[in-house]
C-alpha cells in the first residue's frame, strides 16, 4: 500500500512540475535511465529527452495550458491516471491548428515506476473529441464512415 501512494506522489508531482509548470530541469530526476514514451499524437517511442521535448513543445504551442488530474489508481509499481488538457492552441502542434477557441481533451496513461523513478508512460489520447472540437480529422487512417 505504501508503494501505491509513493507512486502516485511521484506521478503527481512529475505532471505538475513538467506539465503544467514547465521545471524541465527538475523532472529528470524523475525518469529512470531506461525511460521511454508511447502516445497517440506520435508512432514514434521517445526517450526521456524527446519526453521533455514533446512536453515543452505542447507547452510553447498551448501557452495557457492547463493540465487536471481526473482520476488516478495505483497497484505495485503500476499508475492510472485520466488527465483533461485544456487550453487555446497558438501555433500549430500535431495537426491541430491554432486559433482563440478553448479546446480540451482528455487522456488515459499507464505509468510504470521503479525505485522512486518513471521508467515508461504510455498515453492514450481521446482523438475523436479533439477532432470534433477543431473540426478536422488528425487521424492517418481513413474514416469508417468512408469505408463502408
């Protein structure tokens, strides 16, 4: 039980100093060695520098950012959270276009921890709601709706 609330302090912690703070240089200390990221705005698995990278680069995109922690669950050395973004997109990041509307979306992560570090986050992002708030479809894939 006590590793459960130890993990979720450190997951804690991690999205306020890097998410909605910006304290890139504190959150290293957070991320083990072998660090890696998975998230459905990229096919590509980055390391805990890109990490930082992906984080700041959102942030400079969406300078008002706001990042919730909805929910968050914990058991041995794994962390659910559901997270809710909002905030006004100034540059284009990921397709989405920039404009003066409020969007927000939300994501589910699973964090793995080991000794008091992040060793890998995989996040997934509710595309669909963000697609129908900007109006224009983010995803590679074609849409069902044309395939049948």
């Amino acid at each position: 039980m006590i590793m459960a609330i130890d993990n979720k302090k450190l997951v804690l912690q991690h999205l306020d100093l890097s998410w909605n703070k910006g304290e890139f240089d504190k959150i290293k200390d957070f991320l083990s060695d072998q660090f890696f990221y998975k998230t459905t705005f990229t096919d590509e698995i980055l390391n805990g520098k890109q990490y930082i990278e992906f984080i700041n680069e959102f942030r400079d995109a969406m300078q008002d950012l706001s990042v919730n922690v909805e929910l968050i669950m914990s058991e041995d050395n794994h962390v659910m959270t559901q997270i809710s973004f909002f905030g006004t997109v100034g540059k284009m990041i990921y397709g989405i276009p920039p404009g003066d509307k409020l969007i927000a979306f939300n994501a589910i992560s699973i964090w793995e921890t080991g000794f008091d570090k992040i060793i890998s986050l995989d996040t997934l992002i509710d595309i669909t709601g963000l697609e129908r708030q900007i109006g224009i479809n983010l995803s590679p894939f074609e849409p069902l709706q044309s395939r049948i």
